[in-house]
C-alpha cells in the first residue's frame, strides 16, 4: 500500500502552487484515503488522518472538501483508538476553524461550529442517558 501511494504522490512533489484546482487529484487522492475503513493498523489509520490534516496547507480555498471530510469525521468521532481519535479531533477543528461571519451577516461555505456543537451535545446526552439506564 505505501508502495502504491508514493507512486501517486511522487508527480506532485515537485508543484510549487498552491492552488487547490492545479492538485485536484492529489487533494481527492487524500480525501479517498479516509473512505477506507480497516481499523487493523493504528499506525496506517493514523498516517491517512495525518495526510488529511495536512490539507490545511489550502486553508479556506477548499470548503467543499472541509465540508465532506467534517461529515465523514464527525461519524466516526468515537473511533477505538486513541491516536486516531487524537488526528479526528485535530481534523474536525480545522475544519470549524473557517467558519466566520462576513461583515454583511452571510456565512462562509464551510461547517457550522455551532451546528457541530450542537450535534456533539445531543451525542453526548444519548450517552449520558444510556449509561444512566445501566451503569457499568
């Protein structure tokens, strides 16, 4: 598998822009790699979300992308290993990192914070109210 991924990185090593639209493919390519769901191998698990995390190098130039990746982390929050729920989290604050007002009131592309917050408290309620049912 890491032999297959250099082979595909490799092309863009040597871009010097920027610009999301000229790396289209590398940027997708990462945005694959947190569809695969084996959970065998911390470390593999861990170096796809570190790939991911690294896409803030684009910062608010891809809101799309932060979009999809924030629905997809947001699911998987509760992850059995440490580590990986280390790189979610890290992910998922980036991603609300961009939400902002403009000065004329719209809101940005990008995830709701508030919404986020909002959803992590109706999980955190169910949990609450789960255990409360029957404690460990």
């Amino acid at each position: 598998m890491l032999d297959e991924l250099w082979q595909k990185i490799i092309p863009f090593l040597n871009e010097e822009d920027l610009d999301p639209r000229r790396m289209y493919r590398l940027i997708e390519f990462i945005r694959t790699l947190i569809n695969n769901k084996t959970t065998v191998n911390t470390f593999l698990e861990t170096s796809r979300w570190f790939l991911v995390l690294k896409l803030t190098i684009f910062e608010w130039r891809i809101p799309a992308l932060w979009c999809a990746i924030n629905e997809y982390a947001k699911e998987i929050l509760d992850h059995p290993y440490k580590a990986v729920r280390e790189y979610i989290a890290n992910v998922l604050s980036v991603s609300l990192s961009f939400d902002i007002k403009l000065p004329n009131g719209q809101s940005t592309r990008y995830p709701d914070a508030n919404l986020f917050i909002d959803a992590i408290r109706e999980r955190l309620h169910q949990a609450i109210e789960i255990y409360e049912k029957k404690p460990l």
